[in-house]
C-alpha cells in the first residue's frame, strides 16, 4: 500500500471525518506535552479547546483553580489551600445532605404513621367488605353500608 505523502505547511481539513480524527490526536498530543511541563517544571498549566461544539478543559494539577485565579485575577492556591477549600466545601454538603436525609426521614416516619391509622381504619371496614352476606347480621350490613358511604363521599371528593 502506498504511504500517505506527507503534508506541506497547515491547512484547514475539509473531510469532517478526519478533521474529527487530527483534532482528537492532536489535542491528546498537546495534553500530553502540557502535562510533561506541568511535571518537569512544577508549574501549573491550564488549557481550554473549543472544537466540534465541545468545549474541553485540561489542567494540570487541575483546571478549575487555574482558570478561576485567570479570570479573577488573583493568583491560584497552592495544593494545601485547594485541598483545605475543597475539604471545606465537601463538609458544607455533607451538613446539607444529613439534613434533607433527616427531613425525610420525619417524613417517612409520618407517612408511615398516616398508613397504620389509616389501615387500623380500613380493618374495620373491611371485616365488612370481604365477609360473606349471609354471616352479616343486621348490625353487620349497616356498618358496611356506613363504609361504604365513607369511600363514597372520599372518591367524590
């Protein structure tokens, strides 16, 4: 098979397909080389690629901080900062979180209060409405008509 001559100078890719494939390749390449320079340096790089309707971020130690300092100004924490912020942050929704779990929590315990009341109710009727009509005395058939109203008038409610 003969080889692919190689390209002279850049130009823009017309065929979308392979344009797609160099733009992959080529941003795993540059991510790669920012992070080399990130370890070999200690310093901190960030990089923002917009392509394809997509936009991607690469950071190395992470992109988010740097980014943030870029736009505000104000220099990036270092890791112990980050690390302590975030610690905090995590605490924060931890708090929230406990506190929606206990909210329903209370919740559910009234919810399933309501259904033993409302089902210590129902047995009531319902020794009536799966019993048989002929061991329904008088008694009997007037509670169960009493019952029955009742759902009546829930249902028309």
């Amino acid at each position: 098979m003969p080889r692919k001559s190689r390209r002279t100078g850049v130009r823009y890719i017309e065929d979308d397909r392979d344009r797609i494939t160099t733009l992959g390749k080529r941003r795993d390449g540059l991510f790669k080389l920012a992070n080399d320079l990130s370890i070999l340096t200690g310093a901190s790089v960030a990089i923002c690629l917009h392509g394809n309707n997509k936009v991607q971020l690469f950071g190395a130690p992470l992109a988010e901080p740097i980014v943030n300092a870029f736009v505000s100004g104000y220099p990036p924490m270092d890791a112990d900062e980050q690390a302590k912020a975030n610690i905090v942050r995590l605490q924060n929704q931890v708090l929230q979180l406990e506190s929606e779990l206990a909210e329903k929590g209370k919740k559910l315990k009234q919810s399933v209060q309501r259904f033993k009341e409302a089902q210590d109710e129902s047995l009531g009727m319902a020794k009536h409405i799966f019993s048989k009509v002929v061991d329904l005395n008088h008694g009997g058939i007037h509670e169960l008509l009493h019952a029955l109203s009742l759902i009546q008038r829930e249902i028309q409610k």
